[in-house]
C-alpha cells in the first residue's frame, strides 16, 4: 500500500493532504483496486471523504470486484459517506461485477437512511443483478420485510421476473418467507403468475414443502388445479416428494380468508445463491 492509501486507511488527514500538495495520485489503487476515496468511504470517514471529493477523487472508480464507493459506503451502513457521496453526483446505477447496485444492497439494520437517500436520488428500484433479481427480490431473499414493504409504497414492480421467471411471490413462496408473502398477497400479488417451468408460487411452495407458505396461498385463493409445463398440478407435487401434510392441505384447501400480514413498520419515509438457483431449475 501506498503511503498515501496508508495516510488515509489510518484516517491521517493533514498528512494525506500533505502528500497531495507533493503529487500523490488522489486516485492510484491498490492491488485490489481500491482507491483513496473508497477507503475512507469505507470506514465512514466523513471528513476524508469530503477533502478528496474537494480534491477531485473519482467517484465512479470500481474495486477489482465492481464496488464503487457509493456501493462500499451502502453496505457498510455509512449514511453520511452516502449522502456526501450522492450530493457530489455519484452514480446510484453503478453495479458491481454481480450486477449488483447501491439500492439492491439497502436493506437491513442500520440501513433505513440510506434506503431513502438513494430513493430520493432516483436509484432505479427495477434495475436487475446478472441473475435478473431486483432490489424487492434481493431483500426478500435476505429475510428484510421492512424492505419489501417500503419498495412496495415506493412503487416496486412485484411482478418483475428473474432470469428463472420467478416474481417476488415465487421467491418467498420458495424461501417460505411467510410474512413476506403475506405482504405481497396483500399487495396484490399475482397468485398465478408461472416461471419458465410452468410453476406457480403454489406448486414451488409445495415443491419445497414450505407447509404454511402453502397454506397462506391456498387461504388467499390460489389455483390448486393449475397445472405446469409437465401438466403437474400441486397436488401431484406433493405427492411424489412425499410432503404428506401439504398434500392433506391440497385436497382438504381452508376455507377461511388469508390472515392479512399486519403492515411492516417501514423505516423510511417512503411509505447470494447457486444454491438457491439450482433449486429455482428444478421447481
């Protein structure tokens, strides 16, 4: 590393200018192609980074893995870096080698603010990752409800596809994330929307033996007798995957409405996954 990435890595300000006033490279990176600008963003430095940003840094410089410093400063939580970040003029669409951008990576604890400082810049809520996942399918894979709902108010599109033809409802509904697929049943959710195979949410609930995720979708109306590209219906599903309890389910469906999900608390003001893709190929 060089003495000046060293300076600002130890949040040595005076000498980092000092260096600069000598004709240090603001933006020389290191091996892993790390600038000044994205280690100060890193560790939340907000007067290193304001003091490069004077000086010129290059905002949009990506690490070796894509990760600009608006991405870097996302998911470490640092909403100030973020908003200096955002005033300067850096790019919200920018995407890591993953396809992944600075709102796909908002979610969880800590990360409210920063969720809508990026939605007040005008970050793109359909933009898509390489697997073709949004940021609602990315906090949904992620087990973030308060996310899901505030995209939902701010208008996120929760019939987008994946590169599977999985929407919003089919990843929970495969995930049996419950609560989140009772927030997006209430939303409207489409309930018979089909992925490449012909899979409903339904049948890859079932699939998966996600028993109340299964019930949620049956309670809500959802078609048991629909049938997918192999002409499977759900029941036919759980028969040959042996999930006994869902298969009572099926042929004794409740009668009762779906409990509606209780509206998450949103935090803001706007009202990873081989694995999970080589489950998505065979449901």
């Amino acid at each position: 590393m060089s003495d000046f990435l060293t300076a600002v890595f130890y949040n040595k300000i005076e000498e980092m200018l000092a260096l600069l006033a000598e004709g240090a490279d603001k933006d020389a990176p290191d091996e892993y192609g790390t600038t000044a600008l994205m280690l100060a963003s890193l560790s939340g430095d907000a007067e290193m980074v304001h003091a490069l940003l004077a000086v010129g840094a290059d905002k949009e410089a990506k690490t070796n893995n894509g990760h600009s410093a608006l991405v870097l400063a996302t998911e470490k939580g640092h909403a100030k870096i973020v908003q200096a970040l955002l005033t300067a003029g850096a790019d919200t669409e920018s995407k890591t080698t993953t396809g992944q951008t600075a709102l796909m990576l908002a979610y969880g604890n800590g990360r409210a603010e920063i969720f809508q400082l990026l939605l007040e810049a005008g970050a793109d809520k359909e933009a898509k990752d390489n697997f073709g996942k949004t940021a609602l399918m990315n906090a949904i894979e992620n087990s973030h409800p308060e996310t899901v709902q505030a995209l939902l108010e701010a208008g996120a599109d929760k019939e987008a596809k994946d590169n599977f033809g999985y929407t919003a409802l089919m990843i929970s509904s495969l995930y049996g994330k419950l609560e989140i697929a009772q927030i997006l049943l209430a939303a409207g959710a489409d309930k018979e929307a089909t992925n490449d195979t012909g899979n409903t949410a339904l049948m890859i609930a079932t699939y998966h033996n996600q028993t109340e995720t299964v019930q949620a979708l049956l309670a809500a109306g959802a078609d048991k007798d629909a049938k997918n590209n192999n002409g499977e219906t759900a029941l036919m599903l759980a028969r040959n995957r042996g999930h006994s309890e869902i298969e009572q389910m099926l042929m004794n469906p409740p009668q009762l409405a779906m409990p509606v999900a209780e509206p998450v608390a949103s935090e803001t003001a706007v009202a990873p996954e081989d694995a999970a893709n080589d489950d998505k190929s065979s449901s």
